[in-house]
C-alpha cells in the first residue's frame, strides 16, 4: 500500500497536502495562498483556476490526494506571465478583479499548448471561466494580443 503524501508542491513551496477529502482549493487557502478564488465551489465559474503541471483545472473540485504534479496559481506564474498581465491592464481586461487570477492562469494554459488559434477558438478555450465584470471582450482581446506576440495567433479573414 502506498504511503500517503505528506505535502503538495505549490508555486515552488511544498505545502501540508490536508485531510484526505481535502479539495486542492482548501489545501491553498489552509496553506495561506489566496491566489486562486473559492466562488461558487461547484466549478461552474473558474476563479479557483490553477495549473496542475501545464494543464489548467479547478482547485475546488480537484481533490488534493490526487494532485501529484507541481501547482502553479497565479501568485506563482511570475515573469512567465508578464506580458499576459500587462496585455490584461492595456485592454482593461478586469474591473473588480475578482476573477482575474482565475483568467490569467486559463490564458496561460490556453497559450502554452502553442496551438495556432484563432478569436473564436480563443474565445472557446476562455469559455469556462466567468467575468461577471467586463463581458469578456477586452479578456479575450488581451489573450489574442498575447498569442499574437507568442506567435500562436492565426487571424481570421473576414
């Protein structure tokens, strides 16, 4: 029988890895990284967006024993995620904020698969994660300038 795990890898930390019907969302906040938002808790509105390895998921319907991968929250993107950030505040991409960590982390997953997209798929790729701030143009309009600048942006002619 395997041992259990004592601790879970966390924006480079390792953190205490909870009870074991803990949720990834409850080992973060226990922890004291408030990175990733507890909205609905149902995983109907992606603010609880983390990286799980490349891969984006939801921190309240993950359950932390089955996390074996490093954790990468918003607070832990960094530099990776600079020109993400910045395209986020040129195209006034958040007002309250709330969901902003959730959409940052979305949109670097999104980018790093460095699959050509175009704006509807873009839009599609965004889709699981709720504003219900900005209605989501300039979100998108920030994820398609970066993707432009990655190179991984495929323009749509009309």
């Amino acid at each position: 029988m395997a041992e259990p795990r004592t601790g879970l890898r966390v924006d480079g930390d390792v953190v205490p890895a909870g009870a074991p019907g803990a949720t990834l969302l409850d080992v973060l906040r226990a922890s004291g990284n408030f990175a990733a938002k507890g909205a609905c808790r149902r995983g109907e509105c992606g603010a609880c967006t983390v990286l799980v390895g490349d891969r984006a998921v939801l921190a309240c319907t993950t359950l932390a024993a089955l996390v074996t991968d490093e954790v990468t929250t918003a607070a832990g993107l960094g530099d990776d995620a600079a020109d993400l950030r910045a395209a986020f505040a040129d195209h006034a991409a958040f007002q309250c904020g709330f969901c902003t960590p959730g959409q940052v982390v979305r949109a670097e997953a999104v980018l790093r698969e460095r699959v050509e997209r175009g704006r509807d798929e873009i839009v599609r790729a965004m889709s699981g994660n709720v504003c219900r701030c900005t209605g989501y143009r300039q979100i998108v309009d920030a994820v398609c300038a970066v993707a432009q600048s990655r190179q991984c942006f495929r323009k749509v002619s009309s």
